[in-house]
C-alpha cells in the first residue's frame, strides 16, 4: 500500500468537492479531506505507487484543468511512502 498527502492549488472547499467527486481514480482504497493551518490537504491511501503516481501524472492534471481553469494556481505539492503496517480495530 502507498499513502499520500498532498496540498491542492485551491483554497475553496467547492472547489475541493468538484475536484474530488469528478473521478474515482483507479487503486483508490480511501481518500480524505483535511484542513491544516488554513490549507486543504488531501490524504490518501492507494494499492501501490504507481497507481498513486499514474493518477497524478496522467489523471489530475486535467481534472484540475477542467475545474479551476486551464492554468490553475499551481501543482498540488505532493508527499508518499510505503504502508508498512494496516492496524484495522477489533470489531465486537
């Protein structure tokens, strides 16, 4: 599994919505919206990396394009790593 964070160019959270409902991006197990002092991060969880780094090389790009204009105020600034351990919590 590989997580990432990632910190969209865009500080509107209608914006947030359209980008993250506009396409479910294949090896997506989870993803989640967050705020940290004052900007949207983007946390999410995928099957592998390259299916992380397929999304945003071939898929985000446009996404953005098509929802915050053909130049939008620059690239998501992007972190990953390697899930070494999934604790899921005992169910009762």
């Amino acid at each position: 599994m590989w997580l990432t964070i990632a910190t969209p160019p865009t500080d509107s959270l209608e914006q947030l919505d359209k980008i993250m409902g506009s396409v479910v991006p294949d090896g997506l197990r989870a993803r989640y919206a967050c705020q940290a002092d004052g900007k949207f991060q983007i946390i999410a969880v995928w099957d592998s990396k390259d299916h992380a780094d397929r999304f945003f090389r071939e898929v985000l790009g446009p996404v953005l394009a098509r929802v915050l204009g053909p130049e939008p105020s620059g690239a998501p600034a992007v972190s990953g790593m390697e899930v070494l351990r999934e604790f899921i919590p005992a169910t009762a």
